[in-house]
C-alpha cells in the first residue's frame, strides 16, 4: 500500500531552491572579480597543477574585463545570499530539524559505511533516517562552508572597518585565498550532490519540490517489530 | 479533533458530500501544487534576473557605466557600510623588514612622464575663494609619519609597503583649513587633469591618511606620484591619486575617474 511519508518541510524546500540560483550568481560574479587577477595556482614543491582558469573557460563564459559589473552584482546578491542562509540556519535551529541534519557520535563511522555501500563494495546501507551519516556530515559542513564565505567575504569587503574577521581569516590576503577554496569547494560538493540526486532517483527528487515521499509499505504485522527498519534510500 | 470535522462538514455542504482522497489523489494534488509554484516562482526568478541583467545604464554623471539599480545598491551599501565607518578602526601595520623592495606599479593616467619637482605647486582652493600653493619643501618640514600597510588593490592583489609623508589631518591643521572639512567631500586632481578622485572627509581625516612623499624611505620617483601623492588605507588603490595638482573641498560628490566608469563611489576598505 503506497503511503505519504513526509521528508522536507516547506522553508528548507524554498531556501534550497533559493539558494540554487543566487550561489550561481555569486559564483558567477566571483569570476568577474577574480578574472583582474587571476592569480591562483595549485602548486605542490614548486610543480604547478592548476592554473585557473583557462582563457578558452574565460571567453566562453564572457568573463573578461567586467570587474566593476561583477563587484556590481556581488554586493547586491551577498545580500540574499546572507538572507537565505540566515532563515534556513534560524528555521533548522526552531523547527528542531537540526537534529536530522548534524552529524551525532555514529556519523563519522557510519559515513564510512555509506561510502562503501555507494561505491558497491559493501552490500548492506546503514540505517537511514531523513539523511544517513554520509548526507548528514556533507550538509552540515556546507553549512559552515556558506559561513566561512560570509566570514571571508566580510573580512574582504571592508578589511578595515571589520579588521578583527580580517584577523580571524589570517589576514586579507589569506581571507580572499579562503574565499576562493570555498568556492572551488562548492562546485565540488555541486557535482557530488548533483550525481546522487540522479542516483537517488525520482522519488527522492520530488521530495525536495513536494516535500514528501512515496513509500510502499506492507500491511501491519499484528506484532510490531521494534527496530522498524524503512530501508529507503535516499540522498 | 472533533471540531475540524464539524468545520470539515460545514465547508463541505456546497460541494456536497465530503469525499476522503485516496492516497493518489493526495499525491497528485500535492504534486501539481508544489511543481506548479515551483515553476511560477522559478519563470518569475528568471524573468526578474533577466530585468536586472537587461536593465539599462544609469545616465552618465558623476557615477557612470553600471546599471541603474545596481548603482542604486551600491549607493545603498554606501550608506550601511558609512555607519559602521570609525576613524577608530586602523589599517594593520607590518615591520620595516615586511616591505616590498619593488613597489607594485599598476597605472599612469596622470602622472606620466618626468614632472619638474622645484616647479611643482600643489594647489589647495578654499571655500573663500582664496587658493594656496604650497611647494614640495614646505610641505617636507611637516611633521612626517610613516605607515607600512597591506596596499590594496581594486583587481584584487595586495602588497605590503611602506611610505612616508605628512598625515592629511596634520597637513589640514597647519595650514588652517578646519572650516573646509565641515564639507563632505575632498577632491584631488592630477596636474594635468586627466585623473582625478572623491574622498568623502572622513576617510580623507582618518589617522592614517597620509599624503605622501616618500616609499622606502626614499622620495618618490615619478611612477609612484612624485612629488606628492595620496596614501589612503580605508580606501582601494584607485583612490590614491598620484602626482597631486590640486585640492578641493565641497559638499557635492567630486568628480571621480573609476566611478564615472561603473565602480563603486565610496570605495571604502
């Protein structure tokens, strides 16, 4: 029998959804700022890896020389994105969600084992609530990962005015490097969460839209078995 | 309990009789309402970020080139970031040995070529009217101050160096024009006009406010400002004017290179 089971309420639906589109925009507008000096490379005993970016990534993407516009559109959106980031953190705190969201004393273990069962090397997934160790530890940190972009990006708008975050962040110079990996942090957790949502399947991905799930669930055994194990996967 | 179903009955009267909906009933009508506001909501984000990202050029002034509501934000953020401006808040500052040797050189607009150092007047038009013009020697018997700071430039780098002049508010004292920084603004041209910058006064009388004469402890050579150039570490590079000419004060906005070309006005740090 198909029963509704409830998954994400209304406000975390919305400030996820929220959030999808202004980070786009703040990344994009990154580069804008980024592109008048482009500096940053990835370089381990002095043999460099990473240049970013390419030129041809630049051109396709028409990022050259639109410091002013990027600084533009930055310090509108840094707004919504504070904003949105503000209501979901406050709304996880009241609403007592955050229990289902930060990591406990199994997660770091059970994360392993999450791993292992996605990559196939392991048969059996922990056990899984609204989110299993592995999603709990990931969302949690992008949280504090959206925080430290708002500490690094403060400390870098007015390094003076706010010298103590400037201080906190090891300094301008370090704040902006922060900033960056930050960013670099997001497009990977982007990528990530974009495959197991493709993974997780349909039903999974409707509940972030509609906010619940659709599960089957077998007819009542007269004696209740305590551990009820709702084996639903979901990322 | 009891009362939702009695107000459930009464709600229901005009359709008739009340129908529980099945489980995929509850489904589908939770799916069209959350895919359908998904998607308005979206069309509509969409169609506002198209508004912004289309919307025409503020008319050219003493701001120019950004979008008209972009401008209005950043004239907005202006206001915000003014309140928690302090004169008490300070630039970090670094040891002597922490110093660039090579002191970072990004533009010319207005101080190129060689300027004649003994025929250099820098020109300060007070509101009477009446203009001073004070040569490079005067200027050098002021009390001088020292500031070895992070340089921060607008593109992005930043670069410690270290430089050597008189303070701007000790520079306002001795030559007693406190009345000129009742007005909000002070700006600063190149002797040849062609940069030119707006500072609002309290950046402009902040302690660490320096107009400049000498990097390393050396004076100026002529691609750093020579003879005399503006060290202001609340604001971005684009702000400190090389190769000063001439001072101004007054309540208007002064004209400003950057800001005329779609950056921010304040340029605050």
């Amino acid at each position: 029998m198909k029963v509704i089971k409830e998954k994400h309420p209304l406000l975390m639906r919305w400030t996820h959804w929220v959030n999808f589109p202004i980070l786009t925009i703040m990344i994009w507008s990154g580069l804008l700022i980024y592109w008048a000096n482009d500096t940053y490379t990835f370089t381990i005993f002095g043999v460099t890896f990473i240049r970013f970016f390419p030129q041809g990534f630049y051109d396709a993407l028409h990022i050259p020389k639109r410091l002013a516009e990027g600084m533009a559109f930055h310090f509108l959106f840094m707004w919504f994105f504070a904003l949105n980031g503000f209501l979901y953190v406050m709304y996880t705190i009241i609403s007592g969600q955050w229990r289902e969201l930060v990591p406990n004393r199994h997660s770091f273990k059970e994360a392993w084992l999450v791993v292992l069962h996605d990559l196939h090397i392991r048969k059996m997934a922990p056990p899984q609530n609204k989110y299993n160790a592995a999603q709990r530890i990931a969302y949690t940190a992008i949280i504090v990962m959206g925080f430290g972009s708002l500490i690094t990006g403060l400390a870098i708008y007015k390094p003076v005015q706010f010298n103590y975050l400037a201080w906190i962040c090891g300094g301008y110079h370090l704040a902006r490097i922060w900033h960056f990996v930050l960013t670099i942090g997001y497009v990977l957790f982007f990528l990530v969460h974009v495959v197991q949502v493709v993974l997780a399947g349909w039903n999974n991905f409707r509940s972030v839209i509609s906010g619940f799930e659709v599960i089957d669930e077998k007819p009542q055994p007269v004696i209740q078995i305590q551990n009820d194990e709702t084996n639903q996967k979901a990322e | 309990m009891k009362l939702t179903k009695k107000l459930n009955k009464v709600f229901s009267k005009n359709k008739g009789p009340k129908k529980e909906l099945n489980v995929e009933q509850k489904i589908t009508r939770r799916n069209f309402i959350s895919f359908g506001s998904f998607l308005v909501l979206g069309s509509a984000a969409y169609g506002g970020w198209r508004w912004l990202y289309t919307s025409p050029e503020e008319v050219a002034g003493i701001t120019g080139e950004a979008h008209k509501p972009l401008r209005a934000v950043l004239n907005a953020n202006e206001k915000v970031v003014r309140q928690l401006y302090s004169n008490k808040n300070l630039v970090k500052t670094y040891p002597k040995a922490m110093a660039a040797k090579v002191v970072r050189h990004n533009s010319d607009i207005g101080s190129e070529g060689l300027v004649d150092v003994d025929a250099w007047k820098l020109s300060v038009k007070k509101s009477s009217g009446e203009v001073l013009n004070i040569g490079i020697d005067e200027i050098r018997k002021l009390p001088k101050t020292e500031i070895i700071y992070d340089f921060k430039c607008v593109e992005g780098w930043d670069q410690i160096s270290h430089w050597g002049g008189v303070k701007f508010s000790d520079f306002i004292a001795h030559f007693k024009l406190d009345a000129e920084t009742e007005f909000g603004y002070v700006g600063m041209e190149t002797p040849d006009k062609e940069y030119y910058v707006g500072v609002d006064m309290p950046s402009a009388m902040h302690p660490q406010t320096l107009l400049a004469y000498e990097v390393n402890e050396k004076p100026l050579p002529p691609k750093h400002g020579a003879p005399l150039r503006l060290i202001i570490p609340v604001k971005y590079g684009i702000k400190n004017l090389k190769r000063i000419g001439s001072i101004n004060f007054s309540n208007n906005r002064p004209r400003d290179y950057w800001a005329e070309q779609g950056y921010d006005y304040y340029a605050g740090l």
